[in-house]
C-alpha cells in the first residue's frame, strides 16, 4: 500500500514538472512559427501566398499571433471580377505594412489563398463565393482574448479601398502599431501627364498666333459673361440644389402647368423662359447703347431704336405678365401681356 502511494505521488510530481515545459514547448513553437512567417513576408514584400497546406500552418491553434487572410479566385476562368478589382487594393495593404512592421510588432501575418492553390481550404470552408477576408486571433500569448472565432469582412457592398480594409484590421489589433498605408508612386500617370503638359505647351506655342486674337477677343469674353449672368440670375442653381421638375400638371382641369405660382418654387422651362427673356433685354440695351449710335443713316438709325425699344417693352410686357403668374397681387401690367 505504502509503494502505491509512493509510486502515484511520483507521477504526479513528475507530472507537474512536465507541465511548464510542455507549456514553454508550445509556446517556442509558436513563437518559431511567427518568426518564419514573418520572413516569408518580408521576402514576398507584401502578403504571403498560400496553399492549402500552408494555410492550415498558419491558421492552426496555438497562435501567438493574428492572421489575415483573403481567399480569392484570380483565374480569368471564374470571372470573378470582384477578385481581380480587390486584389490591387489587398497588395498595397499588405506591401506598406509589411514595410511599416519589419520586426513584427503587430504581431500580424497578412496573406493570399487563391481558389486555384486552396480547393480544399474552399471546400472545407464551406465558401461557395470569393473573394473572403478572414481574420483569426491569436489564441495565446499577450494579445489573446476571450472571443478567439474567426471574423469575416462583409464584401456585400462591393470592392473596397485599402483604407477601409486597414480600418477593419485596426479595430481588431488594439493596443498594437498600425503601420499607415503608403501607395506606390504611379509612375505611368506622372509620365503621362508630362507627355500631355508638353504636348499641350508645344500646340499652344505654335498656334499661338491664331489663339492669341480670340484669348484677347473682348466680346467672346464678354458674351462668355453675359451668359454666365443669364444662367445663374434666372435659377439655374435653385434647380440643380432642388431637383425641380421641368413641367407641372395643372392642379384642376388638366393640362400642363409651365409656370409655378409661387416664389419659393420654379419649373425647369420656367428657368429657361426667364433666361430667355433676360437674353432679349440684354441684346436689345446692349444694341441701343453700341450698335445704334454708329449707323450713319438718320432713318436707318431711328428705325432701329424704334424696333429695338419695341422689343424691349414687349419682352418687359411678357416679364411683368410672368411676375403676376407667380404674385397675383401685383397691380401693375403693360400691353400687349396685360
């Protein structure tokens, strides 16, 4: 009886002994596992790629770490056009903060399965869509937490930006550094643009004599700003702000109602009627003022100030009559709008 007892107190003593330094034996594997990950990201520069046997040595329990993977099907034969929009986004995510967390603080090992390379990963999984983002939690170590289920990123909405895939990232790695997302230098459109800035230099120069007259032109500069006035001084941006319909219906006995009878609305034909309008006035008082007075010919020249005060007061007529459709009680009106 006495050696029984002896012999179960010195397993158990054994076994206590042999606990921390299975403990300490999980721990040094995980954490080797880390290390080497972490290598394979910076020699890759960006996510790491992944198979499905790779994928399960990343994701498998324990981990000291967290992990975000993208499951995707890239190959033109799936037509995953989602895939293909997304993937530009995932490698500028991946490449600035690989290059942000070089020694690994994050703790964050980012990286790519594509259908092509993970059908059993897929399969087992249960995913019958891609692309899928996935993050698992560390389940050990100073970042571990209660809740260790994997999270999924919601793709319901469409591609997305990296700046909104980093957001994500940042809200389930608290308490850790979030290297900023730097975008490559895009090369093609800077050179681009200088090939179109010389180009539109070297046509400029060279048509220079025959630009330099209209560019001087008072009236095209002139007629560019009256017409500027007549847009925007007959409601155009209360349309645009609002959203008014071009025409109404009538509110009783039918028909088509092209003048709102307020003065806190307007109709889309109202505007340009009023612009219209506004354009007959300005034409006929600029014509007064400039083009009459060098007729030579006294008749000629009283003809025309009588046709063009006669347009002038008709058009005014036509305006004033417009100005009682939206006031019924202004008292004032001219023939032949009476």
């Amino acid at each position: 009886m006495l050696l029984q007892r002896a012999l179960v107190s010195a397993v158990a003593f054994a076994a206590l002994l042999l606990a921390p330094s299975s403990a300490l034996a999980r721990s040094s594997v995980s954490a080797d596992r880390f290390d080497g990950l972490l290598a394979k990201q910076l020699s890759a520069h960006g996510p790491i790629r992944l198979s499905d046997a790779t994928f399960k040595g990343v994701t498998d329990a324990p981990r000291n770490f967290s992990a975000a993977i993208l499951l995707t099907a890239l190959d033109q034969r799936y037509g995953c056009k989602l895939c293909n929009d997304f993937q530009p986004e995932w490698n500028t995510l991946g490449s600035s903060w690989v290059k942000g967390d070089k020694t690994g603080e994050s703790r964050l090992v980012i990286g790519t399965l594509d259908f092509s390379e993970g059908r059993e990963t897929f399969t087992s999984l249960g995913l019958q869509t891609a692309p899928v983002l996935l993050f698992f939690p560390p389940t050990e170590g100073p970042y571990a937490t209660a809740n260790r289920d994997t999270v999924r990123f919601d793709f319901s909405g469409g591609a997305v930006g990296a700046d909104h895939i980093r957001s994500w990232l940042t809200r389930h790695l608290p308490g850790r550094p979030h290297p900023e997302l730097k975008r490559p230098f895009n090369w093609a459109r800077f050179a681009v643009s200088i090939i179109l800035l010389a180009g539109a230099g070297t046509a400029v120069v060279t048509a220079w004599s025959y630009i330099q007259p209209v560019v001087q032109s008072k009236n095209l500069w002139a007629g560019l700003g009256l017409t500027a006035i007549l847009i925007f001084t007959s409601g155009h941006m209360f349309n645009q702000i609002r959203g008014v319909p071009y025409v109404a219906g009538k509110p009783r006995g039918g028909g088509v109602q092209y003048f709102a009878p307020s003065f806190q609305s307007q109709y889309g034909l109202e505007t340009q009627v009023i612009a219209g309008v506004y354009g007959v006035l300005a034409f006929c008082a600029i014509s007064l003022a400039t083009r009459v007075p060098r007729i030579t010919n006294t008749k000629l020249q009283t003809i025309s100030v009588l046709l063009y005060s006669s347009v002038m007061f008709v058009a005014y007529s036509f305006l004033m009559s417009i100005f009682r459709l939206k006031n019924s009680g202004y008292p004032f009106s001219l023939p032949p709008f009476m």
